[in-house]
C-alpha cells in the first residue's frame, strides 16, 4: 500500500490516523503493516494483551502506536 500524499516533509500532525480493532494478528495485523508502511499513526486494540504487545512493538519500528488491550464492544 503506497500512500501518494505523503512527502518527507509531512509533520507528525498531519499524518492520518487508522483505528484497527483485532489488530494483534490476521487481516487486522496485516492491515496495520501496510498502513504503517505507508507512514500512518496507528491506534490498535485487540482482546489479547501479551499479543497485543508484541504487535504494537512491532509496528513501533514504523510509525507511532497506542496500543489499547480489551475489548471495544
């Protein structure tokens, strides 16, 4: 996934922000890659906090993460 808006000098406030329930594998895993690749900030929530953790640090060698543990229903 290429994001054609971003430049080297976009600043961290203008950089778009993603939401990504189940994000500690699968498709929500996936889809946090890709959108980290493509200089998104990410704010990812899944059930399992240990998962969780180690896909947030993951991501953190990308882009900016807050990782939420639980349940968002």
């Amino acid at each position: 996934m290429t994001n054609t808006n971003a430049s080297p000098n976009t600043t961290r406030e203008s950089r778009p922000v993603a939401v990504i329930t189940g994000a500690s594998r699968g498709l929500g895993l996936e889809l946090a890659r890709d959108l980290a690749e493509a200089g998104w900030r990410l704010v990812i929530t899944a059930r399992g906090a240990e998962e969780l953790t180690e896909a947030a640090d993951e991501l953190r060698k990308t882009t900016e993460v807050t990782a939420v543990a639980g349940s968002v229903v």
